[in-house]
C-alpha cells in the first residue's frame, strides 16, 4: 500500500478562511496524488476545524482519494522531542507500507522530525516537497524528492574517521 502522509498547512491551505486551491495541500491531490490513502496530521487533540474544512473540500473534489484525518495533540509545534516522538509511532504503525512523506506543510521543527525519522528508523519512506506553479517555472519541477543517501555507519564515526584523517595529513 502507498501511503501519503503530511501535516496540515494551517496557514497556507487556506485563504481567506477557505480551503486555497493553490494551497500545497490542494495542489498535491490536484497534481501528484498516486497514493491509496492520505494521512493528514493536525496538531491539535481533536475538532481542529481547519483539517475538517480541508478534508471535506478534497473528498468532494476527489471522491477517489481516500483520505484520512489524525489527531496527534502536539502541545508546542516546535518541541522536536515530542513531535518525532510522536511520527516515530505513527510510522512504525505502517511500516510494512511505502510511506511518501510531504514535507512542505508543517513548522521546521515537523520538518526536521521527518528527516530524522527517515534517516534513522529504516522504512520504506521517501521525503518530497513541492514548490508553486510560479517557482516551479524558475526550477523546472514542482514535485522534489529529497534525495539523502542513507548509510548504516553512525554519522559520528563517519566525523571521528575524517578528523582522524584529517589530523593525520597535517602531521
């Protein structure tokens, strides 16, 4: 099963107090949307009405898209520990699924939940972003897909063999 999960945009799936068809959110089921379900995340405990407005606007423009709603009660959306604490979970709960993670909604501090989650729990997960129609015709792609290299060395004896290389050219 392919799996698309993202937080929601709260200010950028919205204009005006409306769903915002140009919003990511919107423009990633319009565009790119290959997945069998959609997990979108809200940091709120319950009855987050912007994720009820966006969820009720993409199931009736995309009757096809299965879409799913969670709540995951996050008290700061900027306490690393606690938001990746809590994906950690989710994406061990689907690890035997193709997870494409959609990075662009979400504070930096969810975005750098999901990379560590990528690099270090060892599933089937692939980061992508999108730009706006208008940046995509400077770059040329609206769909990136975060392209990291994964290692199983520890990144710091990757540091430590390097530095101890490094010591010694200069001696």
């Amino acid at each position: 099963m392919k799996i698309l999960i993202s937080w929601l945009a709260f200010n950028n799936d919205f204009l005006d107090g409306e769903v915002y068809d140009d919003g990511p959110t919107y423009s990633f089921h319009q565009r790119f949307f290959n997945h069998d379900e959609h997990i979108i995340l809200s940091s709120a405990n319950s009855d987050d009405t912007r994720l009820q407005l966006l969820v009720n606007k993409l199931k009736k423009d995309f009757p096809d898209h299965v879409i799913i709603e969670k709540y995951m009660d996050i008290k700061s959306v900027i306490d690393l520990k606690e938001i990746y604490g809590k994906i950690e979970d989710l994406l061990l709960s689907h690890a035997d699924e193709d997870i494409t993670v959609f990075i662009s909604p979400g504070t930096p501090t969810m975005q750098v939940a999901w990379y560590l989650s990528h690099m270090n729990l060892g599933l089937k997960t692939k980061l992508v972003q999108t730009v706006s129609q208008q940046k995509a015709k400077k770059v040329g792609a609206e769909l990136i897909e975060i392209d990291i290299e994964k290692s199983s060395i520890p990144t710091g004896v990757i540091i430590k063999e390097k530095r101890a290389a490094a010591k010694e050219n200069t001696d």
